[in-house]
C-alpha cells in the first residue's frame, strides 16, 4: 500500500497575493493508495519540519525557501518521498 502525499496551493500562492510576498500556506493531503481514505496521524516532513496529519489526512506547513524534500511515514504504510519548490512539486 503505497502513502500518496498529494499537495494543495490556496489561492494566493496562484495570484502571488499575502503579506510575505507571494508565499502561502502549503496543505498536504495524505490518502490511502487502495481505497483513498484520509491516513490520521502519519507523519509528514518538510524539510527539516515534521508534523502529524489531521482526522482528514491533512497537514499544512510554511512555504520554504527553495526546494525541499517531503516524507511521508505512517504505521502500516510504505513510506513516500517527493520534491517541493522552485515552482512546482514532484511525487518519487
């Protein structure tokens, strides 16, 4: 069973809009693979910042600086690894 982090942007990470110049909130979403329900409690890094998902699956986090890399452990689970920055996100 494969963890998918999948990463959502809120509007103003779009229209470049916010008191910091254009960086927003990041939202990860983390799902189960085979029957895509929210994973409560999985732990999620990015960069050197962990933090524990919600009831729903989700986690929210300070845009870095750059890019950084996300992991995506649970118990049970296998874990996932992706690229966030520089404009884009990338599942491994």
């Amino acid at each position: 069973i494969l963890v998918l982090p999948l990463l959502l942007w809120s509007g103003d990470v779009l229209f470049g809009l916010g008191p910091d110049g254009g960086k927003s909130p990041i939202v990860i979403t983390v799902r189960n693979g085979v029957d895509d329900a929210p994973v409560a409690g999985a732990s999620v890094s990015l960069g050197s910042d962990v933090r524990q998902t919600d009831a729903a699956g989700k986690v929210t986090f300070d845009e870095p600086d750059g890019q950084a890399v996300i992991q995506v452990t649970a118990s049970g689970f296998e874990p996932a690894y992706g690229t966030y920055g520089d404009g884009f996100a990338e599942r491994q």
